[in-house]
C-alpha cells in the first residue's frame, strides 16, 4: 500500500481530514445560472466577465491555480500583473455563448500537470503574456466570424511572438491536513528581462451579505509577512510569505463596488476590487491601512531575466489554540516535502498502467487524472432561495420567481464538491457527463466516486417524481440514463483494484443504496418517456446536441413525435445494467431475483417493439440499410387519412447505440439464481413471439456456457459494425465518428412543413446553432460513447469468443475477433495523445508551437471532442472529466 493509499484510508468519509482543502475554486463563477438574478434568464449579460473583479458571487468562487476548504469559506489563489494589462489577472478569461463564434470558449492556456486524490500534491501552469492581453481583440475577431470559420484563439494574436511569456507554476505540498506548502514559480521564455507582479491572495467567500445572522470572519495582518484568517467554522488560519524580497500587504472586502457597476454609493470604502485599484491604478487609499477586511493579498514585483526564473514560497497552515510558535514554516524541509509528495504520486500511479506502457503513455495517464482531480469544484445552488431572493436583497422579478429557469426544481439544494466536466466552460455539474467521470475516478478514487454517484440520487438532487436534473441550465432537460451502468462498473472496478476476484462480492452496501434509488428513476422514464405506451422511447434532449436535425426537446415540426433509436435502446442498457445489479446483489440475497426477472422481461417487451414491423409496417430497424434510425411520427395530414411515418435515414452515433444494450453472463450466475432462470424460461416459453427479437441465449449457451442478452442479433450486428468499421463512413484513425462520413458527399435533408432540415457529415466544430452550437455530435469523435461501444464488443465477444470475427477494416480483408476490434478502437483513441511518426500529437492540432516546443508540446489538453479526420482537440478545451476515460483505457491496454 502507498503513501498516497494510506491518505485514501485515513480520509473515508471524513470531509474534515485529507479531503479538507482542495482545488475546489470554480475556473469561472461569471455568466453562470446561479448568479444571473435577471428577469429573463440572460446569465451571461446580467454578470459578465468585466463585473467579476469588482462584484461579490453570491454562490461560489473563482480562482486562477487556488485552492479552498471544502466548504469554500476560506480560498487562496494567484493574481498576476505584467505591467500592461487594464487590471490584474486574477481569473480566466474567455467569450460567452453570444459572443464566440461557436459559443463560450476559453482563451486562456493552462493545464492541470498533476494531482493526487487527497491533494497531497498538486501542480497547475498558467501562459501569462508579456503583451497587454488582447481582450478586445479577441471578442472583435471572433464576433466578425461565423459559424463556418475557425475559432480566433489567444496564440492567432501574436501575444506569443518571440515567447515573450510567462510560465508561472503553482504548486501545492501537504504535510498534513491543515498544513500546506505552497510553491510559485515563474519563468520568463522571452529573450528580455521583464518585470512581473505576484499577488497570492487570500480571501473569505461572502457569506455575511445574504445571511443577517452569518458571523463576519476577518484577515489581518499577524507580522511582517503574515496573513491571519480567522472563521468561526473553519477556525484560524495563518498563510506565510518568505522573504527577503520587499513585500506589501494589502487588505480589502469581499464586497461589491457598487460604484463602479451601478453608481450607487458603496457602503464601504474597500470593495472587491481595492487591490486591483491599489496595484495598477496605483491608488493607495484603495486598500485599508489597518491591515483588516475579508480579502488580502502579499504584493511582489520581480524583474526576471531572459530564461530565468523567481520562486515564491508561502505556507498555510491552521493555527491550533495552546500550540504556541509554530515551527518554522520555510525550513530545510520544505522543499523536501514537494520531492516526498512528488515520489509519493509516482508510486501511487505506476502500478495504474500495465507494464509495457510508453513513458508517454504513463504521461497521458497521468494528466488525465491530474484534470480529472483539479475539475473538482464546490457546488452550492439552493433553487428555492435563488428563486425568492435573499432577506435584504433585491427581491427578484416576480415571473422569473414563477416562470423561470428550474422553477419546478424547489427542492433542490446543493452545497458539496462535485466533479464537473469543465471548470471554466461546465462549471456546474452535468448528470450524464458525472457517471462517465466516476470511471477513472474509481481506480484512483473510490470513495469519492461512490458519494458522487450517490449524491446524484439524494433526496435534495433527484427530483421526488424520479428525474435527476441534467445540468444547471436545465434541470428538466433529460439526459441518457447511464447511472446504472456508472454504479456497475464503479463497483466491479473497486472490487477488482482491492484484488478481489469475480464471484466475491464487493461493497454492495453500495451498490444496494444506488438501486433503490435508480428504481425510482427508471420509473419516472417509464412513465413520462413512452408517450404511447408501446415501450418505444422519445427521450428528447438525451445529452446528444444537435445530432438531431431539430431540437429534440421542442416540440417537433408540425405537431410530430420523434421515436428516437437511441432513447428506446438507453432504455434497454438501462433495463439490462439494473437487472445485472439485481443478479449481483442477488449472491447475498436471494430475494433480488424477483426484480431481476422484472427487469429481464421489460427488456424483452423493449427488444420487441425495437426489432419487430408494428401494424404500421415501420421499425426503428431498417433491413434496407441494415441500421437503427429514429423515426419521425406525424398526425394525419387530413381527416380520415392515416397516420405517417417518416424515417430519418442519418446514419449517426444514435443508430449505433443499440449496440449498447447488451450483457453476458457467467454460467454460474446463472446457476446461483435458479428461481430467476425458471421464471425467465417460463415467460419465454409462453411469449414465442416476444423471445425471436431478443438474443437471449438458455438452451444454446456461449463460450463457457455464458447467456446474452442483447437488443442485436449476430446478423444485424454483423451488418452495423461492417458500417462502423468501415473508414469512408464511422471508422477514423483516433475512434468511431459520431456521424457516418457517408453523409459528406450525401447530406440527409428532409422537407417538411415548408422547411428543409438537413444533416451533414462536420468533422470539426458545429455549423448550427441548435443547443447553442457550443458542442458537435455530427462528425468528430467523443470519447463516452466510444468507451461504451468498446466495452459492448468486449461482452459480445465474452459470449462469442473466436466464433465471431469481422473485417477490421471493412473490405480490408483482415478478420478480427470482437476483443481485438475493441482493443484496437481503444489503441486509436489513446493515440490522440501520443507523438505520431512524426512526432507530433493529433489532440494538439496543427499550429507548430503546440507540436515542437518544449514548454509546450507535453502539456496536454483533454478536449470535450476530436476532429473526425485529424483528432485535433474541439470543443471545451479541459473537458478532463469523460476524456478523461483515456486513463481508464490506458489501464485496461496491457490486458
């Protein structure tokens, strides 16, 4: 057992140990749905960027490399100055949904290099440009370009030029849990001295504006070059500042300037932004000549030579009452302790990849987990209280309060550390996105994992009719229900790291507390998602974008319905991953075999009305094509005439999600379920025509004996993957394309009502502006689903073994057993990150500085998607929490 492990232990379930302080400051608190108090719901208007630096969040904070409790009462983060900027750089910067030419983008460069699971050791870099950076350079050009152009990034600015920037890595070393080591380092790449300011700062979240009877807690200078925090939950406080370099202290309040914003009088003369004004207004009476307020930061400036670098060194640590003088906090350990914690992150993460993994491998691997770690952000949202609005505040406009976004979620309050897909641009909690997360997170993190995964389930988050919210802009959006398949795979991964083998059981404490729940969860879909009760699924939204040509969850054109391929097969995963759990939990109690066979049926019913020509003579499945399209339902075009039927024929990622509802089991789960095996043959016998549309397997089992279920056939799954694999439609060089490349030389249109909808092959970013034109589903490669379809053909070929082989590539004539198609989706996947023959790295794209440059080309971005023909990163850039599964996979490659 590891250090690093031995942490893990010490911190189950203990918030107020290990787990106490971590990164878990927002990357971006403007423009978010809990700080928007407007009538009409524009969050990114009502609280814009420009607002950040002078006005108090209501709801959480935001820092540049920080770190804060696990409450977020205290924080600590790093403000930067070059001399040049309009203010100081004490968040990052980016463009809103209205004004990036392909919604909000951050335009900023910076990575998470490295993290352990306690944050025991911590590593973030942050790109400062020497130039003034170009702000409103970069909202002109990228408002001047439409949605065929490229994005306008930071690098097309010149701010780069000659490397006249700076790397300024922050670094965090616990010694143990409330003493922490903190270690600033910049360097300057360009050929000339240049001088640069460092602020650490130090600060309270305003607690005390929207709760009368909150107490106020204080900073306060302690000596020369020592901050005093004093809080009457979390206690007090000292963040030390070495020297000999001159140092000032300058202390102000975590209060609005309502001056500046809305000129009104401010109700104290320091306000958020005092030390901005003091540093680069140069206006000392901005900041309090006590040296007291909420908000404080040790002001140095450097001048650093060409190549050279400056350190910083600071020390927070909790001041125990009776401990007397605390030892010194700069002596020769301290930089021994980041060495310690370094070789101690080594250790914990050699054993995650198998043997004969690259050292740039291991390096991916280990990035991954890193973002993975940093995208863990303190959450607080209560929607009843955002609704009403807070005593003595502005009471909020009367039809947002009625009407507007969540209204219907009052029961929602959240205050916890959740994992989020992207800091900057997801800084909230996204349901789908969260399940993908928990994957990796349980090879490293398994406590933490079981609690998200439960959290989403709690009576404060699920809603009381069943539905989980889907993310903060909607709660009432609905997203794939894949918590069950999140909650399986979390819980035989842990049991697999903790050595144990297959038919042992693992924590189904666990796994019996999320079932119960998903129960009422698969309920709340049965129910509201089968508007004609035939066990075909609408879904709507589905987490998918705009793979669709209309929004899924508007109504459709001319009053239609949409029998969505994907909806109806989530369905079906869903059924067999909570029958899976059932026949698990059924090892300690033979009781679950009576829901087991409930779950067993309903996939039958579902496979059925999948597979089967109703009286219509229309299936989600098209014999023609040998593909799953969705099926648009319209009413009659006149009185007395029939119904109609409209099959989207796009071949997209949606057609190939049947593929996911599929599950093999040991022969020997089957025997310790007998009451199960008895009851399921019964219903077969006496439904034949039910059983003919599911691949379940009792009389002529698999390889070893093993049964499947399964939505596909062996023949209809022969005839999708010889699409899948065929590189002229899903197949690409870096993973499955989510939209056949088919479609470029032949776009799907469809006229209707006097419109044309029309779907093509965009390999790249999005070219429409449904759902915000933000994400693309129609071309580049997402990671999620193509996990999904890896894991699907490994349990196909579980069933089938070397009896089922296809050609990999279609028309290649090289035939591949299912494991090792899979095995080689999984090697095309890692190799977005890996130096190609030509050293280059397809996730870093084409500009040379990201590919050649040593103080750039191995810090690594994990991208929300990849280009469908090059693997160049799209999308929101730190989307480490599902691209994140490329650990996972680097894992499992050695298998």
């Amino acid at each position: 057992m590891t250090e690093e492990d031995k942490r893990l232990r010490e911190a189950e379930g203990d918030p107020d140990g290990w787990r106490l302080w971590g990164p878990y400051l927002a990357d971006r608190a403007w423009g978010t749905v809990r700080e928007d108090y407007s009538a009409d719901g524009d969050a990114w208007n009502y609280f814009p960027h420009d607002h950040a630096r002078s006005r108090a969040y209501r709801w959480n904070e935001d820092g540049l490399g920080g770190l804060c409790d696990i409450r977020q009462f205290l924080c600590f983060g790093l403000a930067l100055w070059n001399g040049r900027d309009p203010f100081l750089k004490e968040r990052l910067f980016g463009l809103t949904g209205p004004q990036g030419n392909h919604g909000e983008d951050v335009k900023e460069y910076y990575y998470y290099l490295d993290a352990t699971p306690t944050h025991s050791y911590l590593k973030f870099l942050y790109k400062y440009p020497q130039a003034p950076f170009p702000y409103e350079q970069l909202g002109a050009e990228n408002a001047r370009r439409g949605r065929t152009d490229w994005e306008f990034e930071l690098s097309d600015t010149g701010v780069f030029a000659e490397d006249r920037y700076f790397d300024v890595f922050v670094e965090y070393a616990k010694e143990g849990p409330f003493d922490i080591a903190i270690r600033v380092t910049a360097w300057n790449r360009g050929p000339e001295a240049t001088a640069l300011h460092l602020l650490p700062t130090l600060w309270f979240r305003n607690t005390w504006s929207w709760d009368r009877d909150a107490p106020r807690p204080t900073l306060y200078a302690a000596g020369q070059d020592v901050i005093a925090a004093e809080h009457a939950r979390l206690g007090t406080y000292r963040l030390y500042c070495d020297g000999p370099e001159p140092t000032r202290l300058l202390f102000t309040e975590n209060e609005t300037n309502e001056r500046r914003l809305f000129g009104a009088p401010n109700p104290t003369p320091y306000v958020k932004d005092g030390i901005h004004e003091a540093v680069v207004g140069g206006n000392a009476d901005a900041v309090n000549p006590e040296q007291v307020g909420t908000r404080a930061a040790f002001a140095r400036q450097y001048r650093i030579g060409a190549g050279e670098s400056v350190t910083m060194r600071l020390r927070l640590r909790r001041a125990d009452p009776g401990a007397g003088t605390p030892d010194a906090p700069f002596g020769p350990e301290f930089d021994a302790l980041f060495d310690a914690r370094r070789a101690e992150a080594d250790a914990f993460y050699d054993r995650l990849a198998p043997p004969n993994a690259t050292a740039d491998a291991r390096a991916v691997q280990r990035q991954a987990y890193a973002g993975l770690i940093w995208s863990r952000q303190y959450y607080h949202y209560d929607v009843e209280r955002w609704q009403a609005g807070d005593p003595g505040q502005p009471t909020p406009p009367d039809a947002r309060r009625r009407n507007g976004r969540n209204h219907e979620w009052k029961h929602v309050i959240i205050t916890d550390v959740l994992s989020m897909p992207d800091k900057w641009e997801y800084p909230w909690f996204a349901a789908w996105d969260l399940a993908f997360h928990m994957i990796p997170f349980a090879q490293i993190d398994a406590d933490f994992a079981k609690h998200q995964m439960l959290l989403l389930c709690r009576e404060w988050f699920m809603h009381p009719n069943g539905q989980l919210p889907a993310y903060e802009w909607q709660f009432s959006d609905v997203n794939p229900p894949v918590h069950a398949w999140a909650a399986l795979r979390l819980y035989k991964i842990e049991r697999k790291m903790q050595g144990k083998g297959r038919n042992e059981p693992g924590d189904t404490d666990f796994l019996e507390r999320i079932f119960h729940k998903l129960l009422l969860n698969f309920t709340w879909w049965v129910n509201q998602k089968d508007q004609q009760n035939n066990n075909i699924f609408e879904g709507g939204f589905l987490g998918l974008d705009n793979i669709s040509l209309f929004d899924r969850s508007a109504p459709l054109p001319g009053g239609g319905m949409l029998e969505q391929s994907d909806g109806t097969a989530w369905m079906a995963m869903y059924c067999l991953n909570l029958l899976a759990i059932a026949l698990e939990l059924a090892r300690v109690d033979p009781t679950y075999q009576d829901v087991a066979t409930k779950f067993a049926e309903h996939f039958v019913y579902i496979a059925h009305a999948m597979n089967e020509h109703g009286d219509d003579g229309y299936s989600l499945w098209d014999e023609e094509d040998g593909f799953y399209y969705d099926l648009l339902h319209l009413p009659p075009a006149a009185p007395g005439a029939g119904e109609r039927y409209l099959p989207l024929k796009i071949r997209s990622v949606a057609g190939l999600i049947p593929l996911f509802a599929a599950e093999a089991f040991d022969a020997d789960v089957m025997s310790a379920c007998p009451d199960f095996l008895r009851r399921l043959d019964w219903f077969l016998a006496h439904k034949p025509h039910l059983a003919g549309d599911v691949a379940h397997v009792t009389q002529t089992r698999g390889k070893k004996g093993r049964i499947l279920f399964s939505l596909v056939n062996r023949e209809r799954l022969r005839r999708i993957l010889a699409r899948v694999l065929d590189e002229t439609e899903f197949l690409s060089p870096y993973g499955v394309r989510s939209l056949s490349r088919f479609h470029a030389k032949r776009p799907f249109t469809l006229q209707h009502n006097g419109t044309e909808f029309r779907g093509d092959y965009e390999p790249a970013e999005s070219t429409t502006a449904l759902y915000g034109g933000n994400s693309n589903w129609r071309g580049p490669v997402w990671f999620p689903l193509n996990y999904l379809l890896i894991e699907s053909l490994q349990k196909y070929d579980y069933m089938f073994g070397d009896s089922f082989t296809v050609e990999m590539p279609t028309g290649s004539g090289n035939y591949c057993t299912l494991w090792e198609v899979a095995t080689e989706l999984s090697h095309r996947l890692i190799r977005l990150f890996l130096p190609d023959e030509s050293e280059n790295r397809p996730c870093n794209g084409g500009p040379s500085r990201f590919q050649t440059d040593p103080h750039w080309r191995d810090h690594l971005l994990f991208h929300e998607y990849f280009h469908g023909d090059n693997g160049a990163g799209l999308g929101a850039s730190h989307q480490t929490g599902w691209t994140a599964l490329v650990a996972k996979l680097i894992s499992q490659s050695g298998d």
